[in-house]
C-alpha cells in the first residue's frame, strides 16, 4: 500500500532556524549604533 505521510521534515525546519539565529546575531550588532536625537526643551519646567 502506498499511504500519504504527513511528517513534517523536522532536519529542514532546524536548518531554516539555525540559518535565521545566524543572520540575527549578524544584524543585531549592525542595528545597535548610536542616533542621536535633538530632543526640544519643555516651557514649563514643572510639566
């Protein structure tokens, strides 16, 4: 009998992950440079 299986392919899905944690640990650093940012000063000081 030739019956369908519906396995899911476990080897691929580890591959697929381990290839998005290495282009995540690659762009966080690139992402985390400094900006800065010229904040306007408040009128009132108590505010």
């Amino acid at each position: 009998m030739n019956r369908l299986s519906s396995d899911i392919n476990v080897t691929l899905m580890a591959d697929i992950m381990l290839v998005l944690l290495i282009i995540f640990m690659i762009a966080t650093p690139v992402l985390q440079t400094d900006v800065t940012v010229n904040l306007p000063k408040a009128k009132n000081p108590l505010a």
